[in-house]
C-alpha cells in the first residue's frame, strides 16, 4: 500500500478532487471532515455550502462512497473556539479586522489535524487548497503560487511551518478550476457542480457586528464619534466592530461626498474619516512574522507584497527591524492597509513569509 494521507474534506468539489487524485497517484486516502462550529443538532443548509456547513459531511460522505474510501467526521469545536472565533472577536473589538481563514489554516486545519492524523500513522494531510508546496534547493519548503492567478489561495496559507508544509499535500494547485470540475465530472463525483463557499463560514447571515456581540467575553465598545483626523466631531457611530479601514458604505454621514473611513481609534470609541486620498500610504509595519523560502530576514529585500487576500499586490522594500517586526516601503501609494490584515510577500511565484500588519 502507499504512504497514507488523510484528506480534508470540506464536501466541496476542490477537496473531493483532491481525494481523487491522490488515490489515482497510489496513496492510502482517508477522507476527513472537521466539524469546526457547526452543531450537529441545527439543521442549518447554506445555500454557499460553506466550506464547514453541516451539508459538508453529507457530501464529503456521498464523495468517500464514490470513491471507496474510508471517511471520519473529527471534532474541532474547542480548538476553533479557541484560535479562531474568540481571536476574530478579539481583534474587532481591538479596533482590527482579522483573517480568521489565515487563523484558522495555521492553528486547526494544520495544527490541530495534522497532530490527530499524524498521531493515526498518517504520514501527510492534504487539502483542496489552490496552491502548491516544494522544497526549495536549500531544503527549506515553501509555497509557491497556483497554476491559476484566478483561485491563487497561497495568501491564507502564509504562516504555515516548515514541519507542516513537509508533511502537506495540494494536488489541486496544479489544474485550474475548470480541469477540477471537468475530473469531478467524469469520476461523477456528486459535488461536481457544487457552488464555491463564500464569505466567513461561521457568519452565514454576514452580520459580524452582532455576532460579536454575541460572542464577546468583554464588552463590546457601544457608539462613538466620528471625526476627521484632527478630531473635527462629524456625526456619531453605531460602534467600532461595525467598520474597518478604508469602507465607504453604511456609515450614514451626509457630507455631500464620499468619505472614508482612515483608521480606527479604540482607545477614544473614535471611528476616523478622510477623503479618498487619505485611505492611501506608503509604509506599513508588521509584526508576528513567519518566514518560509527564507529562514528570516538578514537584509532589505524587494520583494510582492499582497495585504489582502483580494489584492494584486504591489512591489515594495522589505526591511527588519526589530527582532519580530518589519518595515514595508512601497514604490507607490497602497489603499487601505488594514490593521489585523495579513502582508505577504512574494519572492517571484514564492511565498517568503508574512506577518500581521500592526
């Protein structure tokens, strides 16, 4: 029998693939479902089939039948809670706006999953990630882009270790989105026509201002002031887990143009608005760095640098400096750096590491 992999399987149509491949390529594939924050007990069925909905174990189930292989359902609940939900709750009310998928990769998919498979006699986990990891001639791996810029998914996965990354598979970075549906199609997987998920998976009414509300262990900071930048009051905020930097909808402020929000000031409950060329800069710091292709940083490098998942990215001038913080020097302008975001940069088609913007 060949190595064993253990397969996370979301009940979507890129991780279905990804089980397929690796049998055909000789591996002992055991598809796993992660029941992350979903009860059991509600019969909630998004119509996005989040990449964690209750309808994923049905079909990652159906998916393991077709294809003969084993499947198990493991619970997550208590390390989501803990590295995710309460950490995305944490930073909004910190006047931040984190990436819980980024969170949720390096801490529960990977850590917890790997740790639980490895333990099983797994030698690797594998995912439906749009992304391919190599080692790199000096021994190091890291994560090079997908062969579609369309699906690229190499930004979320940027804090992943060096003994994760060795014991990790992605099959799916190699094809693009229509070669994976047209496999799924011809090994008539029950998933091949199933919708992409959307959106935070455990928000699927997309309201985070009340879920944090929920949520929170603290008190969630109630209304405020809006103000310019030198404290001009300009109307009042409905609360600062209700913004993030550089939003131009919802904020209910009749100036007779659009204004932005700039920044977001926790220690006054002051939500900052500017004009369109405010929400622009040039510079930012990141700290909580992990670096990949590269053990750490020893001198400025020129490098791509993406701070958001959504974004092109843009060539900047990377520079430690401090033990765990970096200074990024754009050539021009970028819109809206984000507090809580993640920077990654981009070493060619490689991810040499990241951290969170500060």
């Amino acid at each position: 029998m060949g190595k064993k992999v253990v397969v996370g399987m979301s009940g979507g149509v890129d991780s279905s693939v990804a089980a397929l491949l690796l049998k055909e390529q000789g591996y002992d594939v055991i598809g796993v479902t992660m029941q992350i924050w979903q009860d059991e007990a509600e019969e909630i069925r998004e119509e996005n089939g989040g990449c964690c909905g209750l309808s994923a174990v049905d079909d990652a189930r159906r998916v393991a039948q077709k294809l003969d292989i084993p499947y198990y359902v493991m619970n997550f609940k208590k390390e989501f809670q803990a590295n995710v939900i309460d950490y995305f709750v944490r930073e909004y009310v910190r006047g931040r706006t984190p990436n819980p998928c980024i969170a949720c990769n390096r801490y529960v998919k990977w850590e917890s999953l790997l740790a639980k498979s490895l333990g099983l006699g797994a030698d690797y986990i594998a995912t439906g990630h749009y992304a391919r990891i190599e080692q790199l001639p000096g021994g190091r791996f890291a994560i090079r882009n997908s062969v579609t810029a369309a699906k690229d998914q190499t930004y979320a996965l940027y804090n992943l270790t060096q003994n994760q990354l060795a014991h990790t598979l992605m099959p799916v970075g190699a094809y693009t989105k229509e070669e994976i549906r047209r496999m799924a199609e011809e090994a008539e997987l029950p998933v091949a026509h199933k919708k992409d998920s959307q959106e935070i998976c455990f928000i699927p009414d997309h309201d985070y201002a009340a879920f944090i509300a929920r949520e929170s262990r603290t008190e969630v900071p109630g209304p405020g002031n809006f103000v310019t930048a030198e404290g001009v009051i300009l109307g009042r905020h409905k609360g600062i887990t209700h913004y993030t930097v550089g939003q131009r909808k919802g904020l209910d402020l009749s100036l007779g143009h659009p204004v932005f929000v700039i920044a977001i000031r926790p220690e006054t409950n002051e939500v900052v608005i500017g004009e369109n060329q405010d929400v622009f800069t040039q510079h930012l710091t990141c700290s909580k760095l992990n670096f990949m292709a590269v053990p750490d940083l020893t001198e400025p490098v020129r490098v791509k640098t993406k701070i958001r998942y959504a974004h092109q990215g843009a060539f900047c001038l990377v520079e430690k400096i401090g033990d765990d913080r970096v200074k990024c020097t754009f050539d021009e302008p970028v819109r809206a750096v984000t507090p809580g975001q993640a920077a990654v940069f981009y070493d060619g088609e490689y991810v040499l590491g990241g951290g969170t913007i500060e």
